[in-house]
C-alpha cells in the first residue's frame, strides 16, 4: 500500500511542477504580447482596436456574422442606428 501511496504523490508532484513550468511560461508570454502592443502603441496604433481584432480574427466566421447581426439589432433597438431593413 506504501508503494502505490509513493507512486500516487509521484505523480501529483509530477502534475503540480508541469502546471508550475506552464504557468511560468504563459506569464512570460503574457508579458511578450503586452511589449508587442506597448510597441503598437509607441507607433499610433490603438491598442484597443488591435485586442479586438485579434478577438475576431479567433473567431470563425459564421460565429462573427452572428455576433454582428445581434449587436446591430440591439443598436437598432436602442435607437443608436438605423434599424435592418426587413425580408
């Protein structure tokens, strides 16, 4: 029963360092994109604009296409455009 108890907790502690090494890296990668945009900034771009077409661009296209349709029917509905022309 001791062997499998060792065995078990190897295999935590194994789990538990990837996680550690993984989460290492994504903090350095996270700090990576904000030099990436920090730079964008520095030459005009609207860093604002760029995260949002980087979100877009995850997207696939019909996902966006409806992702559009509703939030122009929610600005129709709220007066802020004109409101779809009707089939």
């Amino acid at each position: 029963m001791a062997v499998e108890d060792s065995v078990a907790q190897d295999q935590l502690r194994a789990f538990i360092e990837r996680i550690e090494r993984m989460e290492e890296e994504k903090a350095a990668i996270a700090a990576d994109i904000k030099e990436i945009y920090a730079e964008a900034k520095g030459n005009g771009f609207d860093t604002k604009i760029l995260r949002k077409i980087v979100s877009i661009r995850k997207q696939d296209a019909n996902e966006r296409a409806e992702q559009e349709a509703i939030l122009e029917l929610y600005m129709a509905a709220l007066g802020m455009v004109e409101a779809p022309p009707e089939d």
